[in-house]
C-alpha cells in the first residue's frame, strides 16, 4: 500500500511516523518546505537567533525511520477517480490520501493588505521585520488580529524593545470585542491586562476598510503605523480550494465524517479538517494517530470507533515568562502558565522528533 501525506505539520508528520511504525507499505510526505516550521521558536530570532538555528529539517526528524519518502515539492492538483495527485512535473499515485496543508492567510477582501502588511507565519517573515524594525526602531507598529498569533506576536515584540532599551509603541487591532474571542473571557481579561501593563495599546471594535503604507483606515478613524502586521484571516490553502467539486466545505473547513475522511480513500487532518481539535496542536496529532490507526484497522479488515477529540487545551504566551492555559473551566495564568505551556509544548513536540531536536526548538535562547 502507498499512502501519500501532503503537508510537513505536526499532523502531516505524525501520519507518517505513526505509519511508519507499523510497516503499512510505502510512505510519501511532501512539504513544499525542507523544514517543519517550529512555532515556539517562531519569534526567538527577533533576539537576534539565527534561522538556521530554529529550523528543524524533515530529512532530520525522517532520519532513522524507515519507510517515509520525504519530498520537497508543490502538489497543484488532486484526481480522486485516478487515485493521484499531481505537481508541475511529478504524479504520485497512492491508495491512501492524507491532506493535511495547514491554512493559508487570507486578506478578507481588506484594499491593501497584501502590499502595506507584512506576515508572521515563518521564519523568514520573522527575520525580514526583525531587520525593517532595527533600521528604525521608532516608528508605529500596529497588529490587525487579537487572537493567539497576534497576541502572543505583540508579547515578543515588546519585551524586545525592552530587550534594545527602546519603547515600542505598538497598537493590537481587532473587530471583535474582546482578545483571545476564541479563548473564555476570562482569557481575554487577563490577557488584556497583561498586554497593557506591556505599554501594548488595545482597539477592540474596529474593524479595517483599508490599509496604507502609514495608517490604517479603520470604520471610526484612522490610526498611523508604518509597520502594519498581518495576524487576522485565514482561509483553506488552495490544494482544497481547487477541488471544491469534490469536499464539501463548512466555516471555512473542509467536512469530514465519523473516520475523518473526506473523500474516499482521501483523509483530511489538521487546521484544514472541520473537526474537534481543528486548529490546535493537541488535536492535529490527535487527528494524525487516528487516520493511521483506521487505516491501519481497514488494511486488517477491523473496524474504527468513530473520531472523537476531548476538550482542547488552550494557551497563548505573552512574553517569555507569562502565559495563560485553559481546559475546561480550569486555568493557570502568569508564571505558572507559561511553566505549564511549556510542559505541555515540550510532549506534543516530543510527538513527532527525537528529545534533542525537540530541547532545542523549545530552548531557542540555549
């Protein structure tokens, strides 16, 4: 049997080792990037860390398991009734499709936003504001998107201008009426306050008509900021926005049933998955152990229980010693959250790579 996994995730990752370790046949995981994006690195180099230094590479974690083919490539489209999928110069036939692409952003039809913001979502991206910032460190700074990504983004930003004994003025913009509005509201006021007593001023109910290289059009004026950030929409990436005929889409998720299958022989993890535990950590590798296992159980002719994912855990860093962590009801916040974070981001990377390489994407600054 040949199982295709497209996307170099936690769950794209994850699939394969767990496959992997049941000797289900041939495994390809393909990534259109040689590196699995460690998140809790993410902003480590705005101190000055190198990227190399914060990047994991595939072929690294792939390096002592047998049976995963890693392939650096792009796959643009997906023939269901032929069993392949193909990229500009390759088809790759399989018998089992694991889709797990992540999200891509999405500039909510907002004039501007792709020419006069700049993104958060790799290193790369990191590293090229890090150096925008250095040339001047005094101008405006605003944030469009208060939920984890900008939050914890505006967190890191600020304790490195500390870090350079300059004061950021830095503006968190969102359209709700509250930070974190997928979090609990208690969440969202102990996350306010701590952003305050950061220096970081908060806009709730604004929402973005357009975006220029100095300000900011928002529905009630007009706030002025050079270095505009992106952390607001998302959307499918476009490997399932191209091949609608076949997925049925829901809030912006692809729909799955009970075995998380979206089409026949075709599975759908991760962000992307209109799924309990879709958008966290937790529940892509959850998701992940899942699929293989079903896949696994049909090969041997056994049945799966249907999917089920208990109660996400939540959290979001602000800073490098406070945190905030939530599962059902029950929360830790300040230092004790941003020791549990830890702990807990310390197993789920322990998931998918070896202990040495996990210590040194959760220890950027060691």
């Amino acid at each position: 049997m040949h199982t295709v996994i497209i996307g170099g995730g936690f769950a794209g990752i994850k699939a394969a080792l767990e496959l992997a370790n049941k000797q289900t046949g041939k495994i390809t995981l393909i990534s259109n990037s040689p590196y699995f994006n460690c998140h809790a690195s993410l902003y480590s180099i705005l101190a000055g860390k190198s990227k190399r230094q914060s990047k994991v590479t595939l072929s690294d974690i792939f390096a002592h398991i047998n049976g995963v083919d890693i392939v650096q490539d792009e796959v643009i489209s997906i023939n269901p009734e032929k069993n392949i999928v193909r990229s500009k110069d390759v088809a790759y036939e399989y018998d089992k499709l694991i889709l797990s692409p992540g999200m891509v952003p999405d500039n909510l039809g907002i004039s501007g936003v792709k020419s006069h913001t700049l993104s958060i979502r790799n290193l790369e991206d990191i590293d090229k504001l890090r150096k925008r910032l250095e040339a001047n460190t005094k101008e405006k700074i605003a944030i469009i998107g208060a939920g984890p990504a900008g939050v914890e983004f505006a967190g890191a930003l600020s304790e490195w201008y500390e870090a350079i004994d300059e004061v950021a003025d830095i503006t968190l913009i969102d359209s709700g009426n509250r930070v974190l509005p997928t979090f609990s509201k208690t969440a969202s006021r102990l996350a306010s306050r701590k952003l305050r007593d950061m220096g970081i001023k908060i806009q709730l109910k604004r929402s973005v008509q357009e975006v220029k290289s100095s300000h900011i059009v928002l529905n009630n004026g007009v706030i002025p900021a050079k270095n505009i950030i992106w952390a607001a929409g998302e959307t499918l990436s476009p490997i399932i926005t191209k091949h609608v005929q076949y997925f049925g889409i829901e809030e912006n998720r692809v729909q799955v049933d009970d075995f998380l299958e979206a089409y026949e022989d075709i599975y759908v993890i991760g962000d992307c998955a209109k799924a309990s535990g879709s958008g966290t950590v937790d529940g892509a590798i959850y998701m992940a152990e899942y699929v293989a296992k079903h896949i696994i159980h049909t090969m041997m002719g056994r049945k799966s229980r249907p999917y089920h994912h208990k109660p996400d855990i939540k959290s979001v860093p602000i800073g490098s010693n406070w945190a905030y962590v939530e599962q059902s009801g029950i929360y830790v916040s300040g230092k004790l959250g941003s020791l549990t974070r830890n702990e807990i981001e310390h197993r789920l990377y322990r998931q998918i790579m070896p202990r040495v390489q996990a210590f040194s994407a959760l220890n950027p600054y060691s």
